[in-house]
C-alpha cells in the first residue's frame, strides 16, 4: 500500500507542479487574455443562475406543488448531468489510459500500474466533470438564493457531487478497462465500441419513445393524487444522482441525519468502485496498454486510384479548386471515416435527431398559428443543436491537423485554403443536419408556407454561419498537441466558440422576430400588417449579423493561425 | 539556393537565433551543427516558413518566405526532427497526399510511389496504416515524399535519426544524388561524422549565433596550426566548449 500511495501521491503533486507552471509562464497578453474568457464566463453563469432563480421562484411560490416540483427538477437535472458525465468519461478514460502522451515515459518507470491508473482516474474524473458542473453550479446557487441557504448549503452539495462525479465516471472506466483488456484486437475492439454507442442510443430512442413526459403533464394524470404520488416519487432511485438530490434535500430539510446517510452512501458506493476498478486495473490494465499499441491491420492497395475529389475536379475544369485544396479534402475525408471514435458520435446524433423529431411530433399544440410560431421558434433549437455539433466536429477541425500540422503548413498551400477546406468538409453535413431538424419539423407541424421558407432559409444562412466561426474559432484557438478532441471542445476557445454561436441564435431570432410578428398579424386578418421597410431592415439587420459572426473568427483565425508559433 | 540574411527569433525577451546569415549554393550540402538549445531547429521553422522571423529575412530559390510564401514553399522540401505523419493514412496515400500538395502529376505519382516504397523497403507496409509504423519507418515514408516532389531545396532536420544503418546510408547516397541534380541542401545534424563525410560547408551555431563557418579544411585552418589533422567533433567540441565535459563527469 505504502508504495501505491507514494507513487499516486509524486504523480500528483507532478501535476499541480505542471499546473503551477503553467500559470506562472503566462505572458502579460495571456493573462488578460484569460481573464477576459473568464469575466466572459462568470457572466454567462450569472446569466444562467438569473434564469434558474426566475424558475425556482415561481415554482416555490406555488403552494403545494412548489417545493415538490422544485426536487423533481433538481433530481432531473442531477440525472440528467451525471448521464453525461458517463458518456463523457467514456471517450476520455479511452484516451488518458491508453493513449495519453506521457503513458509512454510513466509505463517504462517503476511506477506501480495500480498508482499509475489511479493517477489517470483522477485525471479522468476532472476532464469528464468540470464543465457540466459549471453548467450545473448556476442552478445550486439559484436554489440556495430562492430557500435562502448560507455557505453550508453549498458545501453540502459540494461534499456530495465530488463521490457521485467519482461515481459516474467509474461506470465509463470500468466499461473501457474491460474493453480494452477483452478485445486485444484492434478492430475487434472498433466493432464493440460502436456497436455499444448502437446500443445506447437504441435506448435513448426507446426511453424517449415511452414518453415519459406524459407522466409530467398533470392532464395526463386520472387523479391529482396520481401527478402528486408521481412527483414525490424518487428519480432513477438507483443512481448517485438520486442520493445527492436526496442529501440535498435533507439538509435544507434539516434532516441531517438523512443528509449524513446519503453522504455515508455516496462515499461507501465510491469507495466500493474505487476498489473495484483497481482490482480490475490490477488484472486488466497491462494487458489493455499493450493491445492499445497495437494499430489497425488493414492492408489497403498500393496503387492507388484518382480519388472522387480528383476526378472531379477533372470534371470542374478551371472552375475547379487547386489540387492541394481537394488532397486535403481527400486526407480529411479519409481520417475521419477511419477513426472509430467519430462513428459512435454519428451513431449518437442519429438517435438524437430521431428523438428531436418524435419530440416535435408529440407536442400538444391545438392551433395552426400555434404550430407555425412554434417551427418559427424551432429555429433556436435547431442553431443550439447545430452550435452543439460545431463544437464536436467544426471547432477542433483545425487542431485535429495535431502534431502533423507541419505537413499542411511546410506545403505549398495557404492557411485561408486550408480554413477553405475545412469549412468545405463540414459544411455539408452542418447543412443537412440543419435542414433535416428544421424541414421534417415543418412538415410535422403543418407549417404554413411563409414559416417554412423563412425557416428552412434561415437554417442554410445559420449552417453556413456557424461552420465558419467553427472553423475561425477553431483557428484562433488551435491546440495540436492535445490529446484527445475533448481537451480541444472544452477549452477556452470552445467556451468562446459556443458562446458566440449561442448569441449568434438569438440575434438570428430577434431579427426575424418583426416580419414573424408581421405575418401573423396579417394571417389573423389585421388590415395592412406588413410594413416594407421594418422587413427590410430586419432583412439587413440578419445579413449584417450573420456577415459579423461568419467573417470576423475567420478573419482573426487566419491571421492567428498565419502567425502561430506553436502550443 | 538557400539565402539566409540577417535572420533573427526572439520569443518575448528570449533570442533564440541572432543575426543569422548563410547561403547555400544550388548542387552543395550545408551541414548546420550546434549543441541542444542553440537554434538549430528554430532556424529550420524560419526557412520553412512555420516560424516568421523578428528580422531578417530567408530566400528560397529567390522567393523570400515571408512574404513569397507559396512560390518559396513549392521549391521546398522538409524532413522535420520528428516524422509525425497522419495515422490514419497508409503510407502509400501519405505520398499520395503529398504528391497532391506539390501538384506532382497522376502519372507521375502511380510510377514513383511503388518504387520509393521499394527502395525504402517499405512496399509489404505501404497499404498499412501510417499507426502501425515505427519511428525510423515514419522517418522513411517522409524522406519518400520529399524525393517525389524533388525539390529544389532541401531542409532536413535531424533526417538520419531512428533509421537503420542501411537505410542511413542509402539517405546519404539520396542526398548526394539530389544534390548533384542541382538541389541546396541544408542540414541539421547532430551526428558529425556523417557531416565530416558529405557536408560541402558546415556552420556552427551557439546560443543562437553562428560562430564558425566554411568548408572543414576552413574550420581546421581557423582553429589554428594545431587543428591540423582534426576531426570535426575535435573542433566542434573546441567551439562549443564541448571538452569541459570531464569537470561535470565528476557528477556521475
């Protein structure tokens, strides 16, 4: 035990050192700059914890059902945040286990494997959490305002969220552990990891497919016994997220010897699978290191065909783009298809887009107007859910160029040709993901055919837009020596990149919001509702901000990136 | 030809490379040596247009980098220090890819990638993926992509680490050959036997500024009568202050 603990503990301290490090070589420009994302962060919290508060208040200033549905909603989201803790510390045990740069120096110390997996856990746990608990500490601190809870609240919660972060995230270490240690064989491995993601996104759909909400709508319910018996009822009993919530409760109940329980049963569980997972990591660890060094064995021809890109550019003529543009566009395509990891997210986004639309199809809307201002106001779903997918696939496409970035830049080839073809790559499934979400809407709905263009436009205009600041963005904020995609979307650049494309929606929305406004007037038979000129100022005002959101990051990415001197 | 001026990289108060100038003539070897940290690497960024200098400027085949980007970039070919290349690729398509880059002709890419494979002994691995390659294999499937796009100037980094003995030595026949072709070859090493052996001029670098340079007969006469007869590591350790090396054994 000795020798673990004084491993694990040198292992940590190397990170803190690093840490230290880090913030005490920071020019005077990334020190403003830093503080800059962080005021820009700090206000989108507050923004966050001012929405939360309008909610919670309403909600606790209705007898009865207030304070019942004040828990529903904090057991949801606690649900809901630890279920994407999981899915996130899937991908990232991956990477920091097997394929973590510095696994190649620590792997050959003599360093116990057990203190070394232990030191990746912790890792893990942090790359997994740290930003959904920032999306989740504005409602914790919107409820402690509303029941009026002091400081001790707020060390409550984070007593409790630090066993059931820890908690979350075993299920994902230990899912990976096993997996690499069971499955040696590289595309063995591939194929269980996508069929994985197949089979978690075939219960997302079903889940959704049960229609849980039903339980939710009171009207639903025969007796208002029914809706009040549904409400007191645990969320997922069986989940952390349900011990915490129940924690929380107690202590602003003051029950604290049921708050002391919980605590004793979130730290009892981690503890539990903190010695599980390194049993496991005992057994499994070594033999899932050594299969990760391993690459994939498919033997592809040497003489090689002209690519679809090049023919076609063939087919173009002189309207064609270089060729050095369509080679990459070939090397992006290529590397995309061939990783894995991207798959099982395509696997995820499949499922997400069937239940965006089975949720579109659900909803209990009685008017045509009704419906017609509902695809209208789709549009801000769709741009978040596109923003979402940005910040997965467009953002990083830059850094993904990762340690062999030297290759496009050494090449004759400029950065705005390589942005170009970036963008190129992710423009198309942006758009059709975009028009899939907005015109299988529309068509659910029964739209009426002036929301339906303007809709349909608006997402193009939006696909567009949103690809390029990903791509600028992206640019501003290269990181090529991380070492996995996470590392990138959650770094202050995408921080700023979702920020932005978030403001980007919302001027979308209040921009078209007087023409919408119009046409309804007109439809509800107003004489001489629609007046030109406020169409077509609208019109410009959403060309001038769609032109300021696309143009901007792209012109600072490209000067950023021309002038990057490395990481 | 390589035509370095005046070429400087600071990095906030830190001078990497100072007032560097050199020239490499069309059909020579340039062999850059220096201990680690001196600026070597630095000044490879700088030529090949990864780094912008903070004055100066660098020449390719006439083409300033900075400014004449591309065209300086298309008579260019680098070998960097570490052969990170797209994993995902094989290494049939990363020559591929790079023949693409450097407009090489379809024609012209179907004939030479099979034979660079060959000569490299890499054509079992060619439809691997790039993954599954060892260092030195890396190493090679890079040295293949510059020679299909035959440059007019070459940078190497470093070009000989990680590759085996035979495959060394046929890199150095490679850079003979470009070089009788017309190519201005300049070379970072750290191996001085194998720039003793194929450099036409060699330029030392220390602390960012180059002390010493000519041909090894120049370096040797410079050194004083007493050079005579000399290897390079003598006078390169003599530069450097290389020798003070048996004071810090005592650390052993």
């Amino acid at each position: 035990m000795r020798p673990f603990l004084r491993t694990f503990s040198l292992l940590s301290a190397r990170k803190a050192r690093s840490a230290l490090n880090g913030v005490r070589s920071m020019s005077g420009w990334e020190w403003v700059r830093n503080l800059a994302f962080g005021a820009m962060g700090l206000w989108m919290m507050e923004g966050l914890r001012w929405g939360f508060f309008r909610l919670l208040s309403y909600l606790d200033a209705l007898p009865l059902l207030g304070p019942l549905l004040i828990w529903k909603l904090v057991a949801m989201a606690m649900l809901t945040t630890f279920s994407m803790v999981i899915v996130s510390s899937l991908v990232i045990s991956l990477t920091s286990f097997f394929y973590a740069e510095d696994l190649r120096w620590l792997v050959r110390a003599p360093v116990p494997l057990r203190a070394l997996f232990a030191d990746k856990a912790v890792e893990t746990v942090f790359f997994s959490s740290w930003m959904i608990v920032l999306v989740i500490l504005p409602m914790i601190l919107a409820l402690a305002q509303v029941k009026h809870l002091g400081p001790g609240f707020l060390a409550a919660f984070f007593a409790l969220l630090l066993p059931a972060l820890a908690l979350s995230c075993a299920g994902g270490m230990a899912f990976t552990l096993v997996l690499m240690a069971a499955f040696p064989s590289s595309r063995t491995r591939d194929a269980v990891w996508i069929l994985s993601s197949l089979a978690a996104a075939s219960v997302y759909v079903f889940v959704r497919a049960a229609e849980p909400e039903r339980l939710v709508r009171p009207d639903a319910m025969q007796l208002v016994s029914e809706y009040l018996r549904y409400l007191q009822a645990p969320t997922a009993p069986r989940a952390p997220s349900w011990w915490l919530t129940e924690g929380l409760a107690a202590w602003v109940g003051g029950a604290r010897e049921v708050f002391w329980l919980r605590a004793a049963w979130l730290y009892g569980a981690a503890g539990a699978a903190a010695a599980v997972l390194l049993a496991l990591a005992g057994r499994l660890y070594a033999r899932g290191y050594s299969g990760a060094q391993e690459g994939g064995r498919a033997r592809r021809p040497i003489d090689i065909p002209p690519t679809p890109e090049a023919r076609l550019r063939r087919l173009l003529g002189r309207w064609a783009p270089s060729a050095a543009a369509t080679a990459l566009f070939w090397k992006e395509r290529t590397c995309f298809v061939r990783d894995v990891k991207h798959w099982s997210q395509l696997v995820l986004i499949a499922a997400l887009i069937m239940v965006y639309l089975f949720s579109i199809d659900r909803l209990p809307l009685d008017t045509a107007e009704l419906k017609s201002l509902v695809c209208f106001l789709n549009i801000g779903v769709a741009g978040f859910v596109l923003s979402s997918l940005g910040l997965r696939f467009t953002f990083p496409a830059v850094s993904l160029e990762g340690r062999s970035y030297w290759v496009a830049r050494a090449a004759p080839l400029s950065v705005s040709q390589l942005m170009g073809q970036k963008l190129a790559f992710c423009l198309p499934p942006t758009l059709a993901v975009g028009t899939a979400l907005v015109a299988a809407s529309n068509h659910l709905l029964g739209a009426d055919r002036f929301v339906s263009v303007l809709t349909l436009g608006t997402i193009w205009l939006a696909a567009f837009t949103l690809s390029a600041m990903g791509v600028g963005f992206g640019a501003l904020f290269p990181r090529f020596k991380v070492e996995n995609i996470h590392q990138v979307e959650s770094s202050a650049g995408g921080f700023v990149y979702m920020a932005c494309a978030l403001g980007f929606i919302g001027l979308t929305l209040a921009a078209e919001a007087w023409p919408v406004k119009m046409h309804f007037d007109a439809r509800l038979g107003r004489a001489n509702a629609w007046d030109w000129r406020a169409a077509g100022l609208s019109a410009l005002m959403l060309l001038v901000v769609n032109a300021a959101a696309a143009g901007l990051p792209w012109v600072l990415g490209r000067r950023a990136l021309e002038a990057y001197e490395g990481d | 030809m390589i035509e370095v001026s005046g070429l400087t990289k600071r990095f906030g108060t830190y001078t990497a490379v100072s007032d560097l100038s050199l020239r490499v003539e069309p059909g020579r070897i340039y062999g850059f040596l220096g201990p680690n940290g001196a600026g070597k690497t630095t000044t490879v960024k700088m030529l090949t247009g990864l780094l912008r200098p903070s004055a100066g400027t660098a020449r390719i085949c006439g083409f300033d980098v900075a400014s004449d980007t591309l065209e300086a970039k298309r008579r260019l070919g680098l070998v960097p220090d570490e052969p990170f290349v797209y994993p995902k690729l094989t290494g049939a398509e990363f020559l591929r890819l790079t023949g693409d880059l450097y407009e090489v002709p379809y024609e012209v890419q179907r004939r030479r990638v099979p034979e660079l494979l060959e000569m490299f002994e890499l054509t079992g691995f060619g439809g691997e993926l790039l993954e599954t390659y060892s260092h030195g294999m890396r190493q090679k499937v890079v040295l293949a992509s510059v020679i299909l796009h035959e440059p007019k100037a070459l940078i190497l980094d470093e070009p000989l680490v990680g590759l085996d003995p035979k495959s060394a030595r046929m890199a150095k026949e490679i850079f003979r050959t470009m070089a009788a072709r017309g190519a201005a070859i300049f070379m970072c090493t750290h191996v001085l036997e194998i720039a003793e052996r194929i450099c036409d001029r060699i330029g030392i670098i220390l602390g960012g500024r180059l002390v010493a340079e000519g041909t090894l007969a120049e370096l040797r006469s410079r050194s004083g009568p007493a050079a005579q007869g000399r290897s390079l590591e003598e006078i390169f350790l003599e530069l450097t202050g290389g020798q003070e090396y048996a004071a810090l054994l005592k650390n052993l």
